[in-house]
C-alpha cells in the first residue's frame, strides 16, 4: 500500500473516522493501532522488530537517564553518556547492516569475513524496515535530545513506539523532533477545516507526483538507459528536467503525508519552501529537506563545533590566518562533517563522494567569493532587490544544484562519473545536436505533444501556487480568501485533473517516490 | 456545522455528477462499438423489449433488431457484442431483468467453441454496464474464470469496478462515439459490408458432422448456465446462428446441441433454414464467421417471421412507445446507404449512389484534374444530369476541359466547364463552410482542389475528384476519385 494507492485513502477516510469517535484520551491509542496496521499493510510485516528494537533502545536510554541514581550523580554522567552512545550506535549499527550498499561492501565483506554470524545474516536476505532512514535519524535525535536536556524522557514506551512510527511519516518523513509530535497524544476534536486542508493538500501533493512527476520521470529514465544514442543535448535534458522530477515526487509525497497528519489534526514539520526560490545554494538547503538539514544542524552541526577539536582548530586559525580565513576555517570543517552526515544518511558512495563533496565545495567557494562578489556588484550598480537579479541568482541556483544532482540520477558512483563525462563529451562537434528540441526527436522518449503540453500548463500551475506560498506562507491563506465558488472551480480543476491526467491504473507502474529508498 | 456539512454534501454531489459524466466519456471504446450496444439497450423505454438476443458477434453482426421490427412489429434488442464470453450470459439476463423484463431470450452458441482468455471481452461486458450489484457478482464470476482456466496477468478486480481508472488516459484519443453519438450501432447491430464467397455444398456439407465434445471450461460453463436457465420463469430458445466454419467447430455445436436438448431447451439451428432464409453464399458472408448487411437483412427477416408465427410476440409498429424501432430503421438504411456509397468503386454504381442520396442532407463536390477522360459514356453523362448537372454533354468531347460542380441544398448551385487551358475556380461559402475548389487541365496547372475550412479533401488524381459531406455534422463521407480517362475507370479512395 502506497500513499498514491486508493487502498491508502479507504485507511485514511476509515481511520479518520474511528479517530474522532473514539473517546478523546484513546486518540494516541488508536492511531498507534491505525500505524502498526499501516505498516503491516506497507512493509515487510516482520521489519515492524526493527522498529520495536529502535523504540527500546531509546526508551531505555530515556528511562535510564531519568533514573534517580544517576541524576544529578556527577560520577555517574560517564554512565549516561555511554548508555547515550550505546543507544545511538546500535541504531546507527541496525541501519547500517540494513541500508549500506555498494560503498559500504567492503565494510560488509571485512564484517562477514570477521564474524560468520554476518554471512548467516545476509544470507536470510533481510529487508530494511519501512522509512529507517528517516525513524532511525528521529530517534536518535530523540535520544540525543534526552541527553542534551531538550526534551523529557517519554516514560510511556507504547507513546514513544507512536513517535517513532507514525503512519504517514514512514514513508520520506519528516524527520521530527519530539517537541514537534508530542501533539500526538494530546486530544484532538473534529474540526472541518482540517478535514479541508489536509484533503486539498494531499489532492495538492497527487497533483504534483501522478501528473508532473512521473510524467517527467519518462524522460528522464529514458536517456540514461542509452547514453550512446541519446548523446549530446539529450543528457542536459535530464540535468535541468530531474531537479523538477525530484522536488515534485518528493514534496508531493510530503504534500499527501502532511494532509494525512492533518486530517488527524497532527500538524508535522514542513519539509519544503519554494527551494527553486533560492538566490544561493546556502539558502536552497535550509529550504530543501528541512528536517534533515535541521536534523544534522542540531544533532551534528552545532556538538562538532562546540567539540574541543573544533576550538582548538580555531585558535589555531586564528593564531595564523586573518580574521576572515580564521573563522572560514571551523566552518568549512565543520560543513564538511555535516556533509558527510548527510551523505551518510542517504547510504551510498555516490551521496557522499559525489552530492555531498559537490555542495559542501560549491558553499565554500561561495563563501570564499562572496565578498568579491559583492564588491563587484557594488561598482557595477546593481539593484540586489530588483526582480531580475533576484530571478538571475534563482536560475544560477537551480543550474549548480541541477549539476549537482547529476551523481543522483546514476545507480553508481562509477556509472556518475560516465554520466558527467557524456555531459562534457556534448561539446564535441559530433555530439552537437540541438535541433531534437525543435524537430520532434523528444516524443521518441515516449511522450507525446499532449503529454508537454500537461506538464507546461501543471509547471505552470506549480510555478503560480509556488508564488503564492512565498508571499502568503501558504497558498491556502490566499484560497481562503477568495468566494465559493471560484474555490470549488479550482478544487473540482484540480481533482478532475489528477483524476484524468494523473500516471495510475492498469497499465502504469506508478513510480516509487525517488526518497522512499532512504 | 449544518451550514458546513450542507456545504460539503453540495460540493460532494457536484464532483459526483462531473465524475459520472466525465467516467462515461472517458469510457471503454472499441470499434465494434461495444459502448453503444448497451447504452442504446440502457436508453430504451422501460418493458418495452419483448425479446434479447444474446451472443457474441455471431448475433452482433447477424440480427438488425429495427429491421426485425419492421418486418413483423417485433421489438427484439440484440444484447451482443464480438467475442462475448458465454459465461457472461447469466449476467446478461439478470441485467434485462433488471431493465426490460422480456419474455423470450434467444442465445447464441457460437462462443462455446471458443475460449475466453483475454480480459478484453470481459471488459466489453462489464465495464459498460451499470453499476449494479449484478455486475459485481458478473466481475468476480469471470475474473475468477479466467484466473482458474487462463491463469496470467490481469488487472487488480478494483479496476474492472471503476474501469474509470483504465480509460483516464484516454483523454488525447476521444471521438464523437465517446460523446454518445455512435452511428454504426443499431440497437445492437454492427453494420459490415465487404463481402467472402464460400461454396454452399461444401458448407453444408459440414452441418452433419460427428458430434464431438467442446473444451472442459466450455461444458462447465454451459451447465452453469442451463442451471441458471431451469431457475428462470422465461422462455429460453438457444441458437445456431449460420456460418461457414470448418467442420470441427460444426461437431462441437452438434455436441452441445444434444447436451442443450438433453436438458428440454430448444435450439434454432438456423444454418438449416438459410435455403429459405435466401442466403447466398457467395455474396452474403463477410467472412467465415459473419454474415455481411445483406445477409444480416436476410437472417433478421427470416427470424423476425419465426419469433412472430411460433411464439406469438405481439406487434408494435403502432404503438407510438416504440417510435425509436422505425427511428432507428430509418438511421440504419441511412447508414447503409453511406456505406454502400464509401464501398463503391464502379463509377457508373458511385453516380447511382449519388443520385440515391437526399440533396438535402448531403452535399457532393466535383472537381476534375488533367482531362475530364475520353472514357466517359453517354449513360454517364445522363446520370450527371440526373443529379442536376447542365450541359456536361460537353465534357464527351475529346479535348481537354476542367469542371468544378457543387450539388447542396436540394440542387446544383454552382457548375463551371472551363475548355483547353481555362481552370473553373470556386470560392464561397455553403452551409457555413468555406469552400474554396479549382479545377486544372493538364497544361493549365494540372490540378484538383477541394479545400472546406481551408482544409484539403480532394484526391488530385486524374480524372473527376468527389467529396461527399454530411451536412449535419459537415462529416467528409466519401473523399474518392475515378480516372475517367483510362477505359476500366480506376477508383482511387
């Protein structure tokens, strides 16, 4: 069961409803119910011990914190911050076993060799659990804001068990901090308004992934798949069109999970803000994935630069560069752990050699640039607040991070660099062959003049309910505002839309969500 | 709240009808027109069928029901369509039942000797029914067939529910049939008319072939369905509709011929009858398996008489509730007479053709390209006067002339005969349409232009280019040219 599946909106509409007709204090209970069901009907039913083994370990590591001996026992802090590390690396570890691929085989492979225990293991060909990259960062970021103080241990291991896995969250997150659900066991009432919301948002989030998304994915898998004759222009194709395919799959399927908590009245993290929007790469990450970049912000972001490492490569800096290089220095170390991290979390060698090294090297250089920059723009008298340069730095954002994710499209880290290497090769004059944007040669990717015109008209839709999301925070303030029945006219446009031009049904393999393999 | 739930039901009950509209659009679609066949039959008045004929294409393309009523009053629905699962059958009548209570069924046979393995033909049935719990009980019945008999891949069974979820995405290709105006269904008959010669002795030949038993699944699902028959209150006949196929498939409906009268039904074999039928072999098959119109007139006739003298069905012809039997008889001849035109490729047969259509409800454009050819006869001449063409005598003449000639609106309305190098041109407006012709010799341009909206009909091949359109619709029925210069007249379509 998908979240894009009409079996996931009969369990929406029935769970909906057991939920506020049940007694007020066994809300937690039921949907605690409702996701264990969830999760039996989505996954692996036995991958469920992963999860209970997560919600243990931590709400051990909580309930020993809390412990009267150890509290404000100076001696015994040792002990909590051991208990504290145990618990984070045997998550760490369970995900690790699981998620690592081909970056990791020689880990693996050292692993079975050491300890046969490992080749029985592998042998069972155990699946990962459902969304482990996204519940194991949670709870460990529970854990460690337990030990840190943030947050009080929860003592109920059942609630915690609903922290950790929440229905719609387990299939690409959010990543959320403790404070952020602790709304799940309050009492909810019944309240229209977020029956309205949470269905225009997830009406919202299909719109983006059956109509756009898996429209533009026939493009972009197409080329790849025969770079020997897609070769020239074709392979820019898929450079400037995936980061579309990417952002729609991605903050669809966060639209419809988003709209399910809030169906339930359960407001979860946002995980996106208009990152095309972006006039500098900095700003695109703390507008994309939000909860992963807040995640490894606050729970390896900020502890490595207070760590004593990082203090004493400050003074040293300080000792022997300028002002300026001085600081650079901790930051950009620090930067490159929270890339690491988070190339780390995304599992495999091409994250971490390829996205990660990319960006953590394009924010330093623009770091390194940006006052030079700035001095430029200065002497040349450019209006910074005016629309176009505004527009300018947007589409220089959007073609750095489009480069970027080059290394996402390849299944490999080998097979990345082939894919860079053809994107050079387009220069060479054989190679040169910018008529297949005028002469039809696109429909030979399998969409037709139709299938455009629906993606330029729902880009379109995407680009005006984007704008409006910037200006008002939520384009529903400003649907709110406006008379009945345009706001039917447009709901009703949107669900016949998705209804009719959505990728689903007999005949359609409805594409996996690009982040449903974390 | 109430003023919200008001408001929910509302937008509820507004979606729901756009969806209801919108799923019947975006419906199945086949060219045998499967679609009509049963929105035609769900449109009918209620209780006024006495008769369904059930069967697959052996009844779809056999039985012409507003012939039948023209012949003998009767109003029979021919509830078939190509390839129908026999098992369906039961589904079928319970959907008659349900929406006409008739008193007699007839059902075909045919199937029995073929096996169902693709969903398609179930999709045929199901996915243009109504949304009963009949049709559930039919979608779980087959599906469960066909996964027991044909095991493969098919579709999940919630979507043969909401075949909605199919069709969606046939949003680029839809036609005027998926608009609800299909007009080559007549209460379930599909019109063909090419035609296969087969020897009647050699045929007939086969109707005595050694009985032999049809496939497990076939039995079973005729003993399900003789089961379900012995628990109906109706007047069940099973038919043979005739047909030129191979001995084989003779002796298995031999075979279940004798099972189907060992259970005390009757069975019409009416290959049997076809000598008094009138059947000719060698002109009223479409192919082994079909009869084409003619013969279909000829089997629809014979019987409409036999229902009527041996079951006694009543008369209706004047009675008012059953106008559309003479509505749609008058669409039928309608369209055979369009179809015969567009099969034409004699030109002496197209001018009689022409000259058959009402000049009010068509329009005929006439442009000549080269020479008007030294191959046109007097005989010729005359029926293009006939169709209200003046002084084309001229046109006999052995020396180059270009002709533009307009027939609409009851008459000629415009005609030119240019001589040697002259061109006749047309540009103007008829009906609302702009229609601009040319007509150029050999050495003055050689070329025939017939542009409507701006848009090119004409053949541009030697000789006298035609346009037929339906005035209705400004449909282009016949775009054909015939090369009037060459002494066989060749047809280029």
């Amino acid at each position: 069961m998908t979240v894009t599946s009409y079996r996931f909106f009969v369990f929406l509409f029935i769970g909906a409803a057991v939920y506020y007709t049940a007694p007020k204090r066994m809300q937690w209970v039921i949907l605690l119910c409702l996701s264990v069901v969830y999760y039996f009907l989505a996954a692996t039913p036995y991958t469920i011990l992963f999860l209970i083994l997560s919600t243990v370990t931590a709400y051990t590591a909580g309930i020993l914190m809390e412990c009267r001996y150890f509290r404000g026992n100076k001696a015994a802090a040792k002990w909590i911050t051991c208990i504290t590390a145990a618990a984070v690396l045997i998550n760490i570890f369970v995900w690790f076993l699981l998620k690592g691929n081909a970056f990791w085989m020689l880990g693996t492979r050292l692993l079975h060799e050491s300890f046969p225990i490992f080749l029985q293991l592998g042998a069972l060909k155990i699946v990962p659990a459902l969304g482990m990259g996204y519940y194991t960062a949670q709870i460990i970021g529970y854990i460690l804001d337990c030990y840190w103080g943030i947050c009080t241990p929860q003592r109920n291991i059942l609630k915690l068990f609903l922290f950790v896995g929440f229905f719609p969250q387990l299939t690409v997150g959010p990543i959320s901090k403790y404070s952020e659900l602790e709304c799940l066991y309050r009492d909810h009432s019944f309240n229209y308004i977020n029956i309205a919301h949470g269905s225009q948002r997830i009406l919202w989030g299909l719109f983006k992934k059956l109509v756009i998304s898996d429209r533009l994915a026939i493009i972009v898998n197409g080329i790849w798949t025969d770079t020997l004759f897609y070769n020239g222009f074709w392979p820019w194709i898929v450079v400037f069109v995936y980061p579309l395919e990417i952002y729609t799959d991605f903050s669809g399927c966060m639209d419809i999970i988003l709209g399910a908590a809030e169906l339930f009245d359960i407001r979860l993290p946002e995980n996106f803000r208009n990152p095309f929007f972006s006039r500098t790469c900095q700003e695109f990450w703390q507008r994309w994935h939000i909860t992963l970049g807040t995640w490894a912000r606050d729970h390896v972001y900020y502890p490595v630069l207070k760590s004593r490492m990082m203090v004493r490569l400050g003074k040293w800096s300080k000792q022997h560069f300028s002002k300026r290089i001085a600081k650079l220095i901790p930051w950009a170390a620090g930067m490159w752990i929270l890339w690491f991290v988070m190339g780390f979390w995304h599992g495999s060698s091409k994250h971490i050699i390829g996205v990660s090294a990319y960006f953590w090297t394009i924010l330093v250089l623009s770091e390194i640039c940006s006052p030079g920059l700035k001095k430029i723009t200065g002497l040349l008298k450019v209006d910074t607040e005016s629309f176009s340069w505004h527009f300018f730095q947007s589409v220089r954002t959007y073609i750095i991070y489009s480069i970027g994710v080059v290394f996402f499209t390849a299944d490999r880290l080998t097979e990345a660099f082939e894919h860079v290497k053809v994107l050079i090769r387009t220069f060479s004059h054989p190679a040169w062959n910018p008529w297949i944007f005028f002469d039809g040669s696109i429909r030979s990717l399998g969409v037709s003049y139709r299938d455009l015109n629906v993606i330029l008209l729902s880009l379109a839709a995407l680009l005006g309910v984007d704008v409006l999301r910037e200006k008002y925070g939520y384009a529903r303030t400003w649907l709110d505002r406006q008379i009945l029945p345009f706001r039917w006219m447009l709901y009703v446009v949107l669900l016949f839309a998705v209804l009719i031009f959505g990728m689903y049904g007999p005949g359609y393999n409805a594409s996996e969500f690009i982040y449903g393999q974390f | 709240m109430k003023r919200r739930l008001l408001k929910f039901v509302s937008f509820m009950a507004m979606t729901g009808i756009i969806f209801y509209h919108v799923s019947r659009v975006l419906g199945y679609y086949d060219n045998i027109h499967s679609a009509a066949v049963f929105s035609q039959f769900y449109d009918l008045p209620s209780e006024t069928v006495d008769a369904v004929w059930i069967g697959a294409s052996s009844v779809q393309e056999f039985i012409i029901p507003p012939v039948m009523f023209e012949e003998t009053g009767i109003a029979l629905y021919s509830l078939a369509v190509g390839n129908e699962p026999f098992m369906a059958s039961e589904f079928l009548i319970r959907e008659c039942e349900r929406e006409q209570d008739p008193s007699v069924y007839l059902v075909d046979i045919r199937q029995l000797a073929y096996t169902t393995q693709d969903d398609t033909y179930v999709r045929r049935i199901t996915d243009n029914g109504k949304w009963t719990v009949n049709r559930l009980n039919a979608i779980r019945y087959m599906l469960n067939n066909l996964e027991f008999y044909h095991p493969g891949e098919y579709d999940a069974e919630i979507d043969y529910i909401f075949p909605f979820t199919k069709y969606h995405t046939r949003w680029g290709e839809l036609k005027s049939e998926d608009f609800g105006k299909d007009d080559n269904c007549f209460f379930g008959y599909f019109m063909r008319i090419n035609r296969q010669s087969f020897n009647e002795a050699e045929v007939r030949s086969r109707f005595d072939a050694i009985p032999q038993k049809p496939s497990e699944e076939s039995l079973m699902y005729l003993n399900d369905f003789l089961d379900f028959c012995d628990t109906l209150d109706k007047k069940i006949i099973f038919t043979r509709t005739p047909n030129c196929l191979d001995e084989n498939k003779f002796a298995q409906y031999n075979y279940i011929q004798e099972v189907i009268e060992e259970r005390g039904y009757e069975v019409w074999d009416l290959n049997q009858d076809t000598y008094e039928m009138g059947i000719d072999y060698a002109k009223d098959f479409a192919d082994s398996m079909h009869t084409n119109v003619y013969g279909a007139q000829k089997v629809s006739k014979y019987a409409a008489v036999k229902l009527s003298e041996e079951l006694g069905l009543p008369d209706h012809r004047n009675d008012s509730r059953y106008a559309c039997y003479g509505t749609m008889q008058e669409k039928f001849l309608e369209r055979l007479g369009e179809m015969e035109l567009t099969a034409t490729t004699d030109f002496n047969r197209y001018l009689d053709r022409l000259i058959a259509l009402d000049k009010n409800e068509y329009s005929v454009y006439i442009a000549v390209k080269d020479i008007q050819g030294y191959s046109l006869t007097q005989k010729m001449i005359k029926k293009l006067e006939t169709l209200g063409l003046k002084n084309t005598d001229i046109l006999l003449e052995h020396s180059y002339h270009s002709f533009v000639g307009i027939i609409a609106n009851g008459g000629v309305i415009y005609q030119h005969i240019g001589n040697g190098e002259e061109p006749s041109h047309y540009a103007g407006v008829i009906n609302g349409q702009t229609i601009s012709m040319n007509s150029m010799t050999f050495k003055g341009g050689n070329n025939a232009s017939i542009k409507l909206g701006g848009n090119e009909y004409a053949k541009n091949t030697r000789g006298m280019n035609f346009v037929v359109i339906d005035n209705k619709d400004s449909r282009i029925l016949d775009s054909v040219a015939f090369d009037t210069h060459v002494s066989e007249i060749t047809c280029t379509r």
